[in-house]
C-alpha cells in the first residue's frame, strides 16, 4: 500500500521544517533545507484538491457513509 502523494509531502515538509528548527544543524545546510521545503510546498500547491486525506499528525475520523 502506497500513501497519497499529499501525505507523503506533509510528511516530508514536516521533516524539512524539523531539520530547520534543530540545534546543530550546520548553518551551510539552512540554504539547501530551504530550497527543499520550497520545493515541497511548490508540488503540495500543485496537487488536485482530495476529498478524504488523513488529519494532520496521522489521527483518523470516521467516515461519514
């Protein structure tokens, strides 16, 4: 089972987003967590409105059927 390329990217931006946040994390690599994060938000924007995607952080509701 594969996830929706819409959770994939929450996912992934969350990450980016973590990484930039991070005590430690080399000044030199900010530039590059930025463009990546970008980038993420550039396809998540691009994607086709989905009617039913999981919540943030993975919760799930019950449908409405």
């Amino acid at each position: 089972m594969t996830l929706p390329r819409s959770v994939e990217l929450r996912w992934q931006k969350e990450v980016i987003e973590r990484w930039l946040h991070t005590p430690g994390v080399p000044e030199d690599a900010h530039a590059k967590l930025l463009e990546m994060l970008r980038d993420v938000k550039d396809e998540m924007n691009g994607l086709p409105p989905v009617t039913a995607e999981v919540p943030e952080h993975g919760k799930r509701v019950a449908s409405s059927r």
